[in-house]
C-alpha cells in the first residue's frame, strides 16, 4: 500500500508559481498513475489533472489548461505538479492520490482513486 505525502503547498501572489510534490517513502511510484485534486471547504473535491503510466496526462479540469502540468521525478520517486500563473481560485488544499493499480488509466472521477496523501494547503492572495 502506498504512502503518500504532498508538500510545497504556500502562500503565493496572483501570476506567481508553485510546484508541488508527492511522493512515496515505502513503494516506487514509477509508472504508477496518480491525480492531483483539490478542495475548498464547503465544495466538493474537484479534479486537477492526472498522470497516466500508459496514457500520459489527462485534464480534469479545463481551468487549468495551459498553467498546470505533471511530471515525474522518479530520482525523488516523487509526480510534481506544476503550477504557473495562478488564481485566486486555485486556493484550496491539494491532494495527490492512485488507484487500486499501477499502471491504470486516469480513472473518470475521485471515486476511482483508493489511496490519498493528507493534502498541502495552496492559498493564491494578493
């Protein structure tokens, strides 16, 4: 069973960057599909984007076309997310998480997703 961590989370103005991680400190993440999610209180957890081991990159949300994207740093064994140009809206407290196997296709919504790290808190303030 995995055990993940997000961090990197912060305090950023609008336009700026921040790059988040998650990572595993007992099992190698290497081609195993994670997603990114995130959640404001009193919403539901909204979908960011998901890395793939066979399909590559899905987005979840449209929002984030162009200014979000994920790599892997299999060095760190860790997926990154990358996020530039920033919004007030993208606050929220983000989660990375994987499904029940490794080298699934993004699952379609938050329910296909079985293991979750305990999030990182991203406020964008001016």
């Amino acid at each position: 069973q995995l055990n993940l961590v997000e961090s990197g989370g912060g305090l950023v103005q609008p336009g700026e960057s921040l790059r988040l991680s998650c990572e595993d400190r007992t099992l190698s993440l290497y081609d195993f599909t994670i997603g990114w999610f995130r959640q404001v209180p009193g919403k539901e957890r909204e979908g960011v984007l998901c890395v793939s081991g066979r399909d590559g990159i899905t987005y979840y949300a449209d929002s984030v076309k162009g200014r979000f994207t994920m790599s892997r740093d299999d060095a760190k064994n860790s997926v990154i997310l990358q996020m530039n140009s920033l919004k007030v809206e993208d606050t929220g407290v983000y989660y990375c998480a994987a499904p029940s196997y490794r080298r699934s296709p993004c699952p379609a919504s938050a329910d296909g997703y079985v293991q979750w790290g305990q999030g990182t808190q991203v406020t964008v303030s001016s």
